[in-house]
C-alpha cells in the first residue's frame, strides 16, 4: 500500500518536530556541561585565590 501525499507530508513534519527536539536537547546538554565546567574552574580558582 502506498502512502498519499497528506501522509507523507505528516510524517515529513514528524520527523522534522523530532530532529528540532534532539537538537535542543543537545544545545541544552552543551551548554549546561559547559555552565557547570566554568562554575567549577572559577570557584576552585576563588578558593585557591581566598587560601593565600
């Protein structure tokens, strides 16, 4: 059985919604890590700072 155009073009916006969604979920992950490893390195370089 072949599928219409209307369903082609629904699972066309499927998968388009799905690709969307994994790459924000990525950027999200980035820039989270990235967050988290600057907070990491300006604290420990506060408190080394704070020791002398």
């Amino acid at each position: 059985m072949t599928a219409t155009c209307s369903e082609r073009r629904r699972d066309r916006v499927k998968l388009m919604k799905t690709i969307m969604i994994v790459a924000l979920l990525v950027t999200a992950l980035g820039l989270g890590a990235c967050a988290q490893h600057k907070e990491a390195v300006t604290t420990s370089a506060g408190t080394t700072g704070y020791a002398k």
